[in-house]
C-alpha cells in the first residue's frame, strides 16, 4: 500500500504541470518495475535490472485531440543514471519474455525499412540525469489506432539498437 501511495504521488509530482480537461483522449498512468517471475504480477516488468532496477517507476501520459494529435511524455525514475535508453511504443502487451510486446508500434504499417523512424513509430528515448532520472516527449499528428498499441519498451540504447531492458503495458487509446 505504502508503494501504490508513493507511485501516485510520484506521478503526480512527474506530470504536475497540470491542464485544463479537453475533448479526445487522456491517459496517465504509473507503474512500478518488478522482475517476471515475481509472485504478484505487475504492468512494469525488468528484464535486465541493472539498467532498470527492481522498483525503478515509469509514469507515462497520453493525450490525444479531437484532430488526432497525439503527444506522448514519458517519465522514469530509479534508472541507471547518465545513461542513454531508447523507448518505442510496442503493438502488445508486456510479458515474461521480453519479444511479448512484438514489434514497434506504426502509424503506417510496413516492413520496408522506410516506415521505421520517429514520424511513422513513437521514440521516446532519454537519457537519465546523475540520480536516475529521465523523461522523453513525441508528438505526431495521427492518434493510435484501437487495440494496437499496448505498451512501452525501453530498450538498452537509443534508436532502433539495443535490448529490451523493460516494459511497461498502457492502455493506449485514441480520440473516438
């Protein structure tokens, strides 16, 4: 209980900028980082903890316009600090294995190696601060099509290298 208070608070303090509710779509959710194995099951899985330690937080706001215009912010804490990391968007939710989110998520789905950049995918990657730190913000003017975009991956180097070091399932959503 004592960490569902302190993620809600982390939240809080990690998107305090605060706005006015508009019409589309607004999503804002936290997680706490825990091993796959671990007993009770968590939206935040490490699948390497010594880039994303047990008990590392994500906080991860979605707001999407009536026009589609999509932004994305991405908030981490309790990382390896001054380090760079890569984060996508992934097409499935989160699972023991870390191949369970599938493939990057696309505006314009394709395998030809022009549809993989940050105008047809979300690239959130960040690098952390000295205590661990670290945020990301995409914009794009497409919203997410139902259903087919379900979690965060953060990956062990920026761009289109690197492990999956985690993940972290979001109900993304569009402006319908």
């Amino acid at each position: 209980m004592v960490a569902a208070v302190y993620t809600g608070a982390l939240a809080a303090a990690l998107f305090a900028t605060g706005s006015g509710s508009a019409p589309g779509f607004s999503l804002n959710t936290t997680g706490v980082f825990t091993p796959p194995a671990t007993i009770v099951a968590s939206k935040a899985v490490t699948y390497d903890q010594k880039l994303v330690p047990t008990g590392a937080m994500i906080s991860v706001r979605q707001q999407t316009k009536p026009n589609g215009a999509t932004t994305v912010e991405l908030r981490v804490a309790g990382l390896r600090p001054g380090r760079q990391y890569g984060a996508h968007i992934h097409q499935k939710a989160c699972g023991a294995k870390p191949d369970a989110a599938g493939k990057h998520y696309q505006d314009k789905a394709g395998t030809d190696p022009a549809h993989v950049n940050n105008k047809n995918e979300v690239w959130l990657d960040f690098k952390t601060d000295a205590t661990g730190i670290g945020q990301a913000t995409a914009q794009h003017a497409w919203a997410f099509r139902k259903g087919q975009a379900a979690s965060v991956v953060i990956h062990s180097e920026p761009g289109t290298k690197g492990s999956r070091a985690a993940c972290f399932t979001v109900p993304f959503g569009g402006a319908s």
